[in-house]
C-alpha cells in the first residue's frame, strides 16, 4: 500500500501539472472504486481552478477556487498519471485542464477512493489523526506521552495513525533499525533517549523516501511513470537473512498480518 513518501512524492509531481490551472473537464469511466464517486464531483470540480494541492496523512488533497477539497485515497493499487498517451482499462477518473493537461486516477484493486468536502466541512477520517511526521507536532514529549503505561508493542503504537500520522509497515521497521529500538519493545518500557532517537529516525527516513520518490513494490509508479526508489535503501525492510549494518542479521517475523524486519543484535 502506497505510505506517506509515496502520497507525497505524488502530490509534488502533480503539481505542476495541475496548480493554478482550470478544470475543463472531470470524467468518471465507472461508478466507483472502494465507495462511490461523489455524485455532485463533475458538476462542483468542472469550471473550478486548483488553488493547491497537499497532502494529510496517507490522504491526497486538491484545493479549489471554490472552496471545495478533492480528497483522494490510493488504497492498494491507485496511482496518478499524467498525459498519458491512451487511456487504460484501470483509468477511473480524469480530469483535463483548460491548459490541455491530463491527469488520470487508474486504480487496478480499486481499494482507492475520491471524496469532496465542501467549504468550511470537516472532514471525518482527519479527526482522530494524530500529528504530521515531518510536522513541528512530533516530538519526544508527544510520544512520550503516547507511550506512557503502555504494553503494547512500540512498532503496532507507531503505525496506529491517532499516534503519528501517515505512517506505515515499512518506514516504521526503518525507523526503528534506524533508533536501534527492537519492533517487539513495549512501548512503556521505551527510556527517554530512545524515544528521543526514534523522532529524527522517522523523519530522516521518511525525507529519504521522499527524495527517492518513494518505494516501489508492486503497483506504486511516480505520476511522470517512474519507479520510487527508496527500496534500494532500505536496511531492514526485505533484507530477511542479509547482514546487517552492526555485524547482526537481518530476521523477519509476522506481527498482526505484517512482516516485521529487525537485527536481534543492535535492536534492543
């Protein structure tokens, strides 16, 4: 599932493509993906300019002179592509740009979604969310605070998105490695130095898979069709029975449905 690098590394390849510029055009080639299409979409993002794109968590965000926010989700499989030669089986949703710009949402599994939220609406699934990684809101006190009294594993309290929010199963086994905190540590058991190292960890790591454009798995492919990557950086993710860094092996385990890739020996 496309993570937070991912999300971003789209947006920013969007955006130029897409800011400041008038829709002339948004086309749904079905009536959904993971829920519906908004029934009002073409009708509220046709005529209307993108005043900014963003991005909120795992979530895509296009800004309107309207005040209306396309908010997008890219689930297992969804990917944007721009100016694309013909359109595909998977392309879902396009949208043509006064300026002769094509942006297509293609999504195979169709686990993605589109909403739209109005001016002044809230939207939901953002309430709960919890700071920004690369935001001034994650600091040690926040997560110290997170973690207090808890039993729970370090790394489930890390990818629980009321927590941090954004992250996911790879960046957190790599900012982990990174922290040389073990994935299977209750988290109130965490010193506040090691709570203080795992705050530059995300954020380091994160800031590398972005410049990389992300991790490329298995569908993930930049807007402008390029592979991410930041999977030849990894030092834990995928490297089950690679040595690692410190002397150790790398050694996998299943935690919850997710593998979970850490060094026994510099992870404690």
């Amino acid at each position: 599932m496309p993570e937070l690098p991912e999300v971003e590394t789209t947006v920013r390849g969007l955006r130029p493509a897409l800011e400041g510029q008038e829709i002339a055009a948004l086309v749904t080639r079905r009536a959904d993906l993971r829920h519906p299409f908004p029934p009002d979409l073409r009708q509220r993002m046709t005529g209307a300019r993108v005043t900014a794109l963003g991005r909120r968590a795992k979530y895509g965000l296009i800004d309107t002179d309207r005040g209306d926010r396309l908010v997008f989700h890219l689930g297992m499989s969804g990917r944007w592509r721009i100016d694309p030669d013909e359109l595909l089986p998977h392309d879902h949703l396009v949208i043509d740009t006064v300026a002769g710009r094509r942006l297509v949402l293609n999504d195979a599994r169709r686990f993605g979604f589109v909403d739209l939220v109005g001016a002044g609406e809230a939207y939901p699934p953002f309430a709960a969310l919890g700071p920004e990684p690369l935001g001034d809101a994650l600091t040690a006190d926040h997560l110290a605070a997170a973690f207090a009294g808890r039993a729970a594993p370090v790394k489930a309290l890390l990818l629980d998105q009321r927590v941090v929010a954004g992250l996911g199963n790879i960046y957190v086994c790599e900012a982990l490695h990174m922290a040389h905190v073990a994935p299977t540590r209750p988290a109130g058991t965490l010193k506040r130095r090691e709570i203080a190292a795992l705050v530059p960890a995300i954020r380091g790591v994160l800031a590398a898979a972005i410049e990389a454009g992300g991790s490329t798995l298995r569908d993930y492919v930049r807007p402008n069709g390029e592979l991410g990557y930041f999977a030849k950086q990894w030092r834990a993710y995928g490297r089950a029975g690679e040595p690692c860094g410190c002397g150790g092996v790398i050694e996998r385990r299943i935690d919850s449905g997710r593998s979970t890739f850490w060094c026994p020996k510099c992870q404690r």
